[in-house]
C-alpha cells in the first residue's frame, strides 16, 4: 500500500507538469494557412452567397490546411476554402454560411463555417479549426484555442488544441483529440442550426448575411494573467 501511496505521491505531480508543458510550452503547430487568406477581409463577402459545389474548382486536399495563427488572428480572413468545390458526402449535411446563436447558452455567438468534400473549418472569436485532407498537414484540427491563459514578458501562451469532425447521420461529431469523446455537435432543425458545446450549453442559430461590424476585430479571450 506505501509503494502505491509513494508512486501515485511521484507520478500525479508529473503527470501535471507533462500536461501543462504540451498543453502551453511544447512547440506550436506550423503555421500553413495561406497568407493571403489571413491578410484577405472576410468581413466584406456575402454569406448568404454560397459557392457551388459543382466539381469545378479545387478539391479539399490541394488546399492549405488553415489554423489558429498564434493566439489568434487580428481581424476576420477571408475563408480557406473559396476556391473549392469538390461535392459534400452523402452523411454529411449542407451547414455553410455564417451563424448567429439566437437563443439558448451562447446567444450572439457568430461562427462561420466552410465545407467542401470531407473537409470543414469553424471559424470564430480568433480561432480557425479546420478539418480533413488538406495539401500541406494533417487531418486532424491542431492549432491553439484562442483565449491566452498568461503571459510571460511580451510572450503570450494559450492552449493547445485537437479535434477531428466527422459527419454521422447529419451530425457533425466533434471529437477530442481526434479519437476522444465526442465535445461538440452542430446539426440542423429545419432552417435553424443547433450547437451543442461540451460545457452542456445547447445554442439555436439562424443564418445571416453580413459579418457584423463588432466582429471584425476579435475581443481579448482567457485569463491574461501576467506572470512574469
């Protein structure tokens, strides 16, 4: 009993501290989203304006894989996808556009979301969350979460995360670590769009048009707490 007292007393505090160190201080995804999509205003499209996935344009693997860069981007970038337009599979369903949360946990909310073949990418608050085959990493989303946690002199440090989004039965099944739980889903309810996030909150969203002008410029996320 003493042996085990003493290994869980050795191995809980290193397990911390092995977490902590991936989570905030292990190298950060490369950054391969194109430069233009990020230098791109993503506030000036129609989004009520979907492309057609007619087969007549790029298909998901010959484009760039889009993620998170640094903490999060400075102003709202034009979408990865735009130049795709390889057919959605037969379990997946049409979500595209932009979202507004209307009632429930997370009203006002706003995300976009792009699909195109058996990729999509999230879009919202400075984080950009993109899944499936892509021309340059993996499938799964790898980048950071967004909101910094704390800062050490001018170093901002946030979360890494991973996710892969698979489509059952026209859900769309966020699942942690790619291979973990299932976190987040989004389905549709007729014209409306459900989100529900693995915090427990359930959010209704309608589709609109236009970014709105407050969602140009993402606001500060996480603690920020100063440390050194």
């Amino acid at each position: 009993m003493k042996r085990i007292l003493l290994s869980v007393s050795i191995g809980l505090p290193l397990l911390i501290v092995g977490l902590i160190w991936v989570i905030f201080f292990s190298a950060r995804p490369p950054l391969t989203t194109d430069p233009a999509v990020l230098a791109g205003d993503g506030s000036t499209i129609d989004y009520c304006r979907l492309p057609p996935l007619n087969g007549r344009g790029k298909q998901a693997h010959e484009i760039a894989k889009g993620n998170t860069p640094g903490c999060g981007y400075t102003h709202f970038p034009l979408p990865i996808l735009q130049a795709c337009a390889q057919a959605l599979p037969p379990e997946a369903d049409d979500i595209r556009g932009l979202w507004v949360g209307v009632s429930g946990g997370k009203v006002g909310h706003i995300e976009r979301i792009e699909q195109c073949g058996s990729r999509t990418v999230v879009t919202s608050a400075g984080i950009i969350h993109d899944y499936g085959p892509n021309s340059t990493a993996g499938l799964n989303t790898d980048d950071t979460e967004g909101g910094v946690s704390f800062t050490i002199g001018d170093k901002q440090y946030c979360p890494r995360s991973s996710a892969s989004m698979i489509w059952r039965d026209k859900v769309l099944n966020f699942h942690a670590l790619g291979w973990g739980p299932v976190v987040v889903r989004r389905y549709r309810e007729g014209e409306k769009l459900v989100w529900e996030y693995g915090d427990g909150s359930v959010t209704l969203m309608e589709r609109i048009c236009d970014l709105p002008e407050t969602e140009k410029t993402p606001g500060p996320r996480g603690a920020r707490l100063k440390l050194f």
